[in-house]
C-alpha cells in the first residue's frame, strides 16, 4: 500500500489503538474510528459488539484496510465466570457481529487485521513457538481460538485476512508497566513465582509499525506472532526493570499468593511459560527497533 489510503480502526481509544491512529495520520491516511458512542463526524461509524456497524456506513465504504482492536480488556481484573462471559462476548461475539456487518458493505474493506493473543499458546515452558505452532488449553486458549476463527470469515468479504497475536505490549503510560514500574521504583519488586516462565512482549511502537508493516504488505495474510524476537524469563524481565529504573529487586511473589489474589487469571497469565518468535514477520523484512528488553524498556521509562 502506499501513503494517503482510508483505514477503520474500531478500539482506536485503546494504548494500541490510540498509537496506530497517530502513526497512520503522521503518514498522511485519512481514518474512519469506528466508535460506541453515536458517530460525531464524517470520519466516524458507529457500531457495538452486540450489533455491528450501525447507523451511516457511507464511512467505512471503500476502506483500504480495517484493523480491529477492540474487546473487554482481559487483565483489568479476576477472572469471575461473568467477567469471562463478557470477555468472550466482546471479542469473539464483537468479531463475529464486525464480520457479519463487512457484508452490507457495497464495497468492504480490502484487508481486515483483526488483533489476537499469545495466550493461544497456552501454557508451554520453554519450548520455542511460532506461527506453526499447535494450540494450547485453557480459558485464554479456547477465548483466542475462536475469536480468529471468526476473524477468518472475514475472507468472504476481504481479500486478504490478517490475524495478530500480540504479546505483553510495553509502554508507559499504559499497559502492565503502570502497575509494576511504582512497585519497582519503591524497591518492592521481585520475581513472580519460580520466574522460569516466559514472557513475550513487543515495544509499543514496533507494535504499531508492525501492524502497519502488515497493511501495507500486500502479500500479508494469516497469523502472525507480534512480539519481539527474544523473549524473556520472568526474572530476567524483572531484573531488566529494575535496573533500568536503577532499583533492587528482591523480594520475590510466591505463586501461591498470585493464585489466592487472583485465581484462574493467575496461571494463564501471569505464571504461565510462552516463548513465542515473530517468524513470519521477520521473515517479511519487518525489523523491530527495540529487539531486546534492556532497549525497550530503556525507550518507554526514559
């Protein structure tokens, strides 16, 4: 693709949302947000997870690309048996009605990115995944499996699909560094339980050009993994954060305390192992500028 295209992004309020809307204008595309609330302008469409797009569709008609971003946010608390009905509702129920919606489309959108997670993975101590990989179990896995396989349906209606499984995004503000960089700055942060576990993250901005790598890549199609290419243990991710802040880390949290604090949430995201490789995109010459954590986290705390 080149500069000046239309592109939609539902969730556009969102850290990554938010990011992609200014990377994209900076270049010169012009942006249709697709919004809850009733559409404001003529670069607005509104729509819910429960009905689609609603109302105008004259916005979103002739899109070169729709990315959608938006869903109930999984780590804002524990997981209750309601809160994981709304968290399925909002993004497998959400995709599927945006899917639905492409075909009142006269004409629909050109490619459609539709955001994942590393969580499809499961739970894999150290073995090395990519793309290729099979599924893993749990709530987070069976929430991701079916999320893309409604996002896939989108190739009725669009040439090219492209699903995105994101990692731990860091940035601040916003994301998990603003509950853990006040821990660590007050010398109260340690491991999370064994700390062996893997955790895959990916820098805020390589994030935002990755996906925009993607839009603009007419060959980009299926899953790609957006993380960044070493992943890093739990206690090397936190000593990486504490000495960028210049602060010890000593005091560890034992897993049983995770698991009394925060339940299921607690294995599947916090103690759980994924040592997940963005193979596809380096192998379509996407180079990310924050490769290792030590520079990311130099970038976001600066």
């Amino acid at each position: 693709m080149t500069e000046g295209r239309k592109i939609g992004v539902s969730g556009a309020g969102g850290l990554i949302g938010s990011a992609l809307t200014s990377e994209l204008e900076a270049r010169g595309d012009r942006i249709v947000k697709l919004v809850r609330r009733e559409a404001g302008s003529e670069h607005e469409v509104q729509w819910s997870a429960t009905s689609g797009l609603v109302g105008n569709l004259a916005p979103p008609e002739g899109l070169d690309a729709l990315v959608h971003l938006a869903g109930e946010n999984i780590a804002a608390g524990r997981w209750t048996a309601r809160r994981k009905q709304r968290i399925r509702e909002s993004r497998v129920g959400g995709t599927r009605r945006l899917v639905d919606s492409l075909g009142q489309l006269q004409k629909p959108p050109e490619c459609f990115v539709c955001a994942s997670a590393v969580g499809f993975y499961g739970d894999r101590s150290d073995e090395i995944l990519d793309e290729t990989s099979t599924r893993g179990e749990g709530f987070l896995a069976d929430l991701c499996v079916d999320w893309e396989s409604e996002a896939e349906r989108a190739d009725q209606h669009c040439a090219r699909v492209v699903v995105a499984r994101f990692g731990v995004v860091l940035a601040a503000p916003g994301g998990a560094l603003d509950r853990l960089a006040p821990i660590f700055k007050l010398g109260l942060g340690g491991r999370l339980g064994s700390g062996r576990q893997y955790m895959s993250w990916i820098e805020l901005g390589d994030a935002t050009r990755a996906l925009t790598h993607l839009i603009d890549d007419e060959g980009a199609e299926g899953v790609y993994n957006l993380v960044a290419p070493q992943p890093v243990s739990n206690s090397s991710f936190t000593l990486a954060l504490a000495r960028t802040l210049s602060r010890p880390a000593l005091l560890p949290v034992p897993s049983f305390a995770i698991r009394l604090a925060l339940g299921e949430m607690a294995d599947e995201m916090l103690l759980a192992s994924q040592r997940v490789q963005p193979a596809r995109l380096l192998d379509g010459d996407f180079e990310p500028r924050f490769p290792d954590v030590d520079s990311a986290l130099r970038q976001v705390l600066s």
